[in-house]
C-alpha cells in the first residue's frame, strides 16, 4: 500500500511562490505517473498537472507557464513549483499515484495524500 505526504503548503502574497513535496513510501514509486489535484472550497476536486515515468509532464491550461511538475526518483518525491501565484490558486493540494506508467487521465489516479493548504491572499 503506497502512502503519499503532502508538505510544502502555507499562506503567501498574490505573485508569490511555493514548493509543494509528496514523500512516497510503500511502493515502486519510479514506475508510475503521480500528479496533483486540488480542491477549493465547495469545488469540485480538479487535475492540476502530472509527470509519467518517463518525465513526461501535463498541466490543466489555468497554471501552464506558472506551475512545473518535477520527480526525483531516488527521493521518492514529487514536487509541485507553484510561480506567479493567484488568488484563486487557494485551495487543498492534493498529491496522487497512478497506477499506469504513462498519463491516463485524471480517472486514472487512484492512491491519494491527505492534502496540504495553499491560501494566496489578494
């Protein structure tokens, strides 16, 4: 059973910057896409970007230019860099394991962190 540890989060100024970090234990962590969600207040949970195994990364079109995606292997970790943050970036960010080595969609994403705040004041 893979547990994922969400850290990173906190409060920061409109067009400030975070790093978020997904500490991964309990499985083959290298072989599979991971990716991050989040979800705001009375939202639905959404996609917000993943890398395969092979480093291939995909963003939702709202945070491309803003947010990079990164994963080191021998760590276990994935990271979120979160630029030119926004108001309307607050919400929980979620860290998440797919069971596929290749992006298969956000269905695809079925092992889950407990979550971190990000809260981007105006």
């Amino acid at each position: 059973q893979v547990q994922l540890v969400e850290s990173g989060g906190g409060l920061v100024q409109a067009g400030g910057s975070l790093r978020l970090s997904c500490a991964a234990s309990g499985g083959t962590f290298s072989r599979y896409t991971m990716g991050w969600f989040r979800q705001a207040p009375g939202e639905e949970r959404v996609f917000v970007a993943a890398i395969t195994r092979g480093s291939n990364t995909y963003y939702r079109d709202s945070v491309k230019g803003r947010f990079t995606i990164s994963r080191d292997n021998a760590k276990n970790t994935v990271y979120l860099q979160l630029n030119s943050l926004k108001p309307e970036d607050t919400a929980v960010y979620y860290c998440a394991l797919s069971g596929t080595s290749n992006y298969m969609g956000p269905a695809a994403f079925g092992s889950w962190g407990q979550g971190t705040q990000v809260t981007v004041s105006s």
